[in-house]
C-alpha cells in the first residue's frame, strides 16, 4: 500500500512540475532580454556561449547606450559566459580548455574582448583584471542591422571557426582555432 501511494504522489508531483513548465505565461511576465545557447564542435572540441539577448527596440546602441572606452558585458543581465572543452587560440593567443565570462570595451575603431575566469557572475560585476584569462584586440565590422544581440559562427572549417557577436549594425568577430 504505501509503495502504491508513494508512487501516486511522485506522479502528481512530475505532473504538476510538467503542467507549469507548458504554463501558458502573460507577455507583461516575459523578461525583456531572454536567454540564448549556441554551441558549435569545431574538430573534437565544443564550445559553448549562453547569454542574455538584449533588444535594440530603435536605440543608438555604441557611443550612446554602450558607451565607449568603458567596460561591458555583451549580453544582458548574467554575464555572457563561454565554455570550451579543450584548449583554443582566439586571434593566435592561446585560452585553457574552461569557463570564461565576456567582457568588453568597445571603442569606435577597436574593442577589447575579454575572457575572464570568474565564469558565473552578474553583468554589472566586472571581477578584476587580476581574474582575466585572455584579452585580445578585435577590429570591429559593419553589418546589416542586428535588433536582437546574436552570437553565432558563420564559418567553420576543419579546426579553424570564425565567432561573431553582432548587434545593431557592429560585428565583432573571433578568429577561433583548436588544437
């Protein structure tokens, strides 16, 4: 009997659980910014960016909203994090196999991308210096307008990739090769 009721009552519980998820929500509960995954296998490594997906919705973005020469975060409330299952070069230098947040400083000629080893903070929360794993120098490109902030690989061949962060019309591109 109780091996019957223990059972009846996980079934409710998964069911509940279950009907929550597929919960039909208000648009005034959805958050402004939802999250986004990519990952992509380059050879035999994977690599990982989940981030918040800020939305243009008509604003002067770089040099206005993002200001220049100051640090930030592309992506939207958590800090952007990267994953890689192995070791990589980003632009010829070298990054471990880990967790990285993305962090930059965006100037109107030339950004900063940042790797830094404090994987798991809020966007506002720059860890330090002291914490930075890589930074490298990326010249920015122009693009078609981008209304939501989008990472994605447009190129991937043999054990090279290109990554691309593209909002508004600015690109910033990654040269990416493993091991």
């Amino acid at each position: 009997m109780r091996t019957i009721i223990c059972l009846t009552l996980t079934l409710l519980a998964g069911a509940t659980a279950f009907a929550q998820r597929d919960e039909i929500i208000p648009l005034d509960r959805v958050i402004k910014s939802q999250r986004g995954t990519v990952t992509q296998r380059i050879a035999n490594t994977d690599i990982s960016i989940d981030y918040g997906r800020p939305v243009a919705r008509g604003r002067d973005i770089y040099g206005n909203l993002v200001p220049y020469g100051r640090m930030w975060h592309p992506g939207a409330n958590d800090a952007t994090s990267m994953t890689t299952s192995r070791d990589i070069e980003v632009n010829g230098k070298p990054l471990p196999k880990g967790s990285y947040s993305l962090w930059t400083i965006p100037r109107a000629d030339s950004w900063t991308v940042i790797f830094n080893s404090v994987a798991d903070t809020f966007h506002t929360s720059y860890p330090g210096e002291h914490r930075d794993a890589l930074r490298v120098e990326v010249k920015p490109e122009s693009g078609a307008h981008m209304e939501t902030l989008t990472y994605y690989f447009p190129v991937v061949d043999g054990k090279d990739a290109t990554l691309r962060f593209h909002w508004g019309t600015v690109i910033v591109p990654l040269s990416i090769k493993v091991q």
